[in-house]
C-alpha cells in the first residue's frame, strides 16, 4: 500500500513539475528534447519505485 501511495505522489509532483515546463516558451527542437529526457525519468522512475531497477535513489515518504 505504501508503494502505491509514494508512486502516486511522485506522478503528480512529475506530471506538474512537466506542465509547468511545458508551459516555457521553449523552441521546437529544444522542447522535444526536454519531452524525451522527462519520459526517460518517468520510466526510470517507475522502474525504481516498483523495486524493478534500482538506478534512482528517490527518497521514501513514509505516513
């Protein structure tokens, strides 16, 4: 339960840490590289909190 509740809260700090970088008036080439390297933190990230590879070190919340 608390694994699902720490990957919870860390989609929504990501998915408002992209919108807010998103929202940058960034040009074409540079905001795709921006949208690439988030979705290659958004796996990654999945990947650590779900115990499947540890390569992060994100730090647990504990309730």
């Amino acid at each position: 339960m608390n694994l699902i509740i720490n990957l919870i809260v860390y989609l929504v700090i990501f998915g408002l840490i992209w919108r807010l970088v998103g929202m940058l008036p960034l040009p074409a080439p540079v905001g795709q590289i921006v949208q690439i390297l988030f979705i290659i933190l958004l796996i990654l990230m999945i990947l650590t909190l779900t115990g499947i590879m540890p390569v992060l070190t994100l730090p647990r919340i504990h309730w």
